[in-house]
C-alpha cells in the first residue's frame, strides 16, 4: 500500500512536461529530495548552478544521460553519497546534483 501512495504522489506531483525525472534515493520513503528540486530547477533553466543551500559538499554535472552528468559532478567518487538525483532538460541534457556526507 505505501508503494502505491508513492507512485500516486510522484504521478500528481510530476514535473512539468519539459522536463524527465528519475529520482535516485538514499532514503526509502521521501518523495522529493532537496537534490532532487535543484536538478529540477537546473533542468527547466537549463544551466547548471549551484543552490546554496546544501550546508554540505555540493557537486553538479550535466551530460547526455544520467550515468555521464552524475560522472560530471564534481568530488564524483571521492566521498560518500548523501543524496543524488538527476532530471533532463528541455534542451535532452541531463542534470545532476550530488550531496556528500
């Protein structure tokens, strides 16, 4: 049951239609990161920027599928993941934000 009300609130509560979501997290249950709002944001701009308001390591990339703007971050594969997420731009880029402990 608690899987359906999470697929029913990320249907209702999708981006809008210019931009794709795959949502990656580390804690079962949330529906939107903080991550997760900032690579929104980066995509619908479609530029890379960083939010400020983190309070920790902070890395963005952008490329051609998810796999190479998560690659693109910055510290990618130096400290552990807090928080990833990535969504896709108007422009068919994908956005990355990546959070470090």
């Amino acid at each position: 049951m608690r899987g359906f009300l999470l697929l029913l609130a990320l249907a209702l509560f999708a981006p809008p239609a210019h931009a794709e979501r795959i949502v990656v997290r580390n804690s079962p249950g949330a529906i939107v990161s903080g991550a997760q709002a900032d690579a929104d944001t980066m995509a619908s701009i479609g530029r890379l920027r960083h939010s400020g308001r983190a309070g920790c390591r902070e890395g963005i990339g952008c490329g051609s599928t998810p796999e190479a703007a998560l690659s693109n971050c910055c510290y990618w594969g130096r400290f552990p993941v807090r928080e990833k997420a990535v969504a896709r731009g108007a422009n068919g880029r994908w956005f990355a934000v990546v959070r470090y402990r």
